[in-house]
C-alpha cells in the first residue's frame, strides 16, 4: 500500500462586483396636522385638529 502524501495546488483566485443598496431610511407614515372642511371623525384629534396620514417613501444612501 502507498503511504498518505499531500500536494499543493496553486488556483487562480476569482474576484466579482457585487452592488448593493443600502436603505438609509425606511419607508415610513406620519400623522400631520392638515386642512380640509370635510375630514371625518377619525381624522380629527382631541385636540379638535385635523390630522393627515404621510407616507413617506424609503431612502437609498
């Protein structure tokens, strides 16, 4: 039988791009105060000001 013997092979390393996008901020709803003569009950708050719902997109850094 032949004895265990080791060799080292010399391979070309293989390097690629990778893009990424990172979010920054993330998409996100606020309640504003806003105007309008015709909002609904529960657009108004206790304050008896009228709120808006804001979305906001996402932000890519």
């Amino acid at each position: 039988m032949k004895p265990e013997t080791t060799r080292l092979v010399n391979v070309s390393a293989k390097y690629e791009t990778v893009k990424e996008r990172v979010i920054d901020v993330p998409e996100h709803t606020v309640w504003k105060k806003g105007k309008s003569p015709y909002a609904t009950e529960s657009e108004v708050d206790a304050s008896g000001d009228i709120l808006c719902k804001v979305k906001f997109p996402r932000v890519f850094g």
